[in-house]
C-alpha cells in the first residue's frame, strides 16, 4: 500500500486544524474571554460531544455557540 498520498492529506489536515485553533483563540481574545473560562468550556463541549450531544463533532464551534456576542 502507498501511503504517500495519505500522509500528505493528514499533513494538511493536522496544519488546517492547527491553525483553526489559532483562530479559535483570537476569538476568545476578542470577545474579552478569559482563556481559563474557554478552556474549560473547550473540555465541557469535549465531553458533551464524546457522550453523543452538542450536535456538532466540533468542540471549538460548540463552545463558540456558547460565548457571549
């Protein structure tokens, strides 16, 4: 089996979520979050999606839903 093509699809997806955490982050930075709180949150929207609720597979979107506007 050639992994070749495989590994470069998981390189791009692992630099793709990488940089959506970044991001996850300048947005709690700008809504004055404190990253403690978010942090939290994020561990919360983990276990509620790993338990089969929140309705999305992804915690960062989940905990966004979650913060003030």
């Amino acid at each position: 089996m050639d992994t070749t093509g495989m590994h470069r699809v998981v390189a791009a997806e692992v630099t793709r979520m990488a940089e959506y955490e970044t991001g996850f982050w300048a947005i709690v930075d700008g809504l004055g979050v404190d990253r403690g709180y978010a942090g939290r949150l994020l561990d919360a929207a983990v276990d509620r999606i790993g338990t089969g609720g929140g309705g999305t597979a992804d915690p960062y979107a989940l905990v966004l839903s979650w913060m003030p506007c």
